[in-house]
C-alpha cells in the first residue's frame, strides 16, 4: 500500500517518493513550512523533522537563569584554583618595583646591623664620601714607564738642591800581574802497569781433509766442468762452467776432490764433468 504524502496526505506513488526528515513527501510539495518555497535536499534545514528555508530557519535563543548562591560559590573557587588568572596577575607584576612599608621591628633589625657594621662604626663610608667631592676632576692620562736613569737623576736633585751627575771612572789599560800559586804543587807520576808477559804462539796447523779414494781408483784426475752446479747437501761443492776440479772416483755416479778455482772440497756429481 503507498503511504500518503506528509504535506498534503495524499497518495504517494513510486515514481513521484521523496523520502526526508523519517517521513514521505511528494516532490512538488517539499517547501518551506513558512513561506512555502520549494526546497531540494541541499537547500533545506530541518528542524523538529519539517523542513524550513535558510531565512525562516528558528534561531535558538539561550534562556537566562538566575545564579544562585551554590553556584556563586563554585564560581569562586573555579577563580581561585585558575592557573591562568594567577599567571596573569604574575606577569603583570614581573619587572614592577614591589615597595616595602618599614614596619618597627624592620627599623630596629636595621638600626642593629648598622651598629654592628664596622665601616659605620669608623666612619669609613663617610669619610669615602667626603674624599670623593674634594676630587678634582682629571683625565686619565697615560701611564708612563719607569726610566731608572730619571729616578736617580731626581734623587740626586733632592740631595744637594741640583743634579750633578757622578763622575765617570777613567779606563786604564794596565797589566795584569802574573798569578802565583798559592803553594806548589807537583803532581806525583802515575805507576806504569806491569808488563804482559811474552808467550810464544804457534799457530794451530790447519785441517787438510784426507782424499781418500773411492771405488774407481785412488789417483787425483783433473776434470773439467760442463755445466754450473750448486751444491744441495754439505758435503757437497758448488762450481761454475769451465771450472778445474782435481779428485778422484769414489763410484759411479760422483767424484769427490777440489774445486781449484774456490778451494772448496767435496763430492761432485760425475755426469757434470768431462777429463782433462
């Protein structure tokens, strides 16, 4: 069933539905409940759910009531306990010269200190006055160094009425007398230190490593050398290309003798080697 239109409580039907303010109105008769001028969604206000314009709109107006003593009090002590009136009132009087009535008993403690003062007591701050007025009123004049010359020059003024300055000693060259020794004195000769006693050295004979034979033969042969060797053990000797090495054949495989060219004596590998 269509439910009827709130302005004119008609029948509404689907195709003309405005639906606003919870109730049912026909398009045509959304407007102003006071001066009847058709509203849109974004033109009216709505107040106790029927629409108005925006220059009939009810404007609310506060209602007056009277304080009451409870609400006085409450009031004041809201005032006391405001942290803003009390910053107010603190910088207001920042900077201000708080004046201080002198009460009895501030008198007599000042009266007390300026007995006990030691400067009030000699007289000392008044005097400081007095010597300042007397003043005279002098620049400041640079300071100036101190010259000793100067400082002798009036001493000597102050002494005999003028400066008169000392005499000058007169320089001689004279001789200068030999000087004698108080006593004579002969320095003692050192002892000699006692001789070394000779001993006969004899150098020690010098180890000559025996050349013994090996398994080839026990006569010295004279080789010479095809390539350049370094030796890898101890017993071994290094050699050069070209060099003469007398030995003999110990086996197969190596010679033991000396290399001529460096002294050197020990065993040579035989493939290195050719005969002389």
């Amino acid at each position: 069933m269509n439910p009827p239109c709130a302005f004119c409580k008609k029948t509404v039907y689907p195709t003309e539905k405005f639906n606003c303010l919870d109730k049912i109105w026909h398009k045509g008769c959304f407007k102003c409940t006071e001066c009847s001028l058709k509203l849109t969604m974004s033109t009216y206000k709505g107040f106790n759910k029927m629409p108005y314009c925006n220059a009939h709109y009810p404007k609310l107006k506060a209602t007056q009531v009277a304080q009451t003593a409870e609400q006085t009090r409450l009031k004041k002590i809201s005032n006391q306990q405001s942290q803003v009136l009390y910053h107010k009132d603190f910088n207001q009087a920042k900077g201000a010269k708080i004046s201080v009535v002198d009460d009895p008993a501030l008198k007599t403690q000042r009266a007390a200190s300026q007995n006990q003062s030691l400067a009030a007591y000699h007289g000392l701050a008044q005097k400081k006055a007095d010597q300042e007025m007397r003043r005279p009123a002098q620049e400041d004049e640079p300071e100036q160094e101190y010259d000793p010359v100067k400082e002798l020059e009036s001493g000597y003024r102050r002494q005999s009425g003028g400066y008169q300055p000392p005499p000058q000693a007169t320089r001689q060259q004279q001789p200068l007398p030999p000087v004698q020794p108080a006593y004579n004195y002969e320095p003692e000769p050192e002892p000699e230190p006692p001789a070394a006693p000779q001993v006969d050295y004899e150098p020690e004979p010098q180890y000559q490593p025996e050349q013994s034979g090996g398994g080839g033969g026990g006569d010295l042969k004279r080789f010479k050398a095809l390539y350049d060797y370094t030796a890898d053990d101890a017993d071994e000797v290094t050699f050069a290309e070209d060099d003469i090495f007398e030995g003999t054949i110990i086996d197969e495989g190596w010679i033991e003798g000396t290399v001529c060219s460096s002294g050197q004596y020990g065993m040579a590998p035989r493939n290195y080697f050719e005969e002389c």
